[in-house]
C-alpha cells in the first residue's frame, strides 16, 4: 500500500493532535517511525518535521478534511 504524506508536524503535540483528528474522521493515518518521532522533538524538528501519512486512496479528502 502507498502512502503520501499530508502533513509535517513542528512537533510531539502536533503530530498527535492532527493524528487522533484523522483517526476519529476514519482515515488510516501512518506516523513513519514514529516512536522516535514521538518521543523526541529535537529529533523531529532535524528531521525536517514529523511525517503523517494516509494511505493514497484517502489522501485528497484527509487533506481536505484538514483544511476545514
């Protein structure tokens, strides 16, 4: 399954945030590695953000779903 990324979070709280927003709305979101990007922020923010991800199928509307 192929998955895009739809959002960098700037942090920890960010990422869960948007996370548990997508997962009540019933997308399937996808945090790559994400116990190193949820215990660590440094580690996060060098790395250019924490990814989150849905499967490409869902996509548009997570996105979308974002937005509103």
């Amino acid at each position: 399954m192929d998955f895009v990324t739809i959002h960098k979070a700037v942090s920890a709280a960010d990422a869960q945030v948007v996370r548990s927003r997508l997962a009540a709305a019933n997308f399937h979101p996808f945090v790559p590695d994400d116990l190193s990007a949820f215990g660590s922020d440094p580690l996060a923010l060098g790395a250019d953000g924490i990814r989150i991800q849905v499967p490409a199928n869902e996509a548009a509307d997570a996105k979308e779903f974002l937005e509103s």
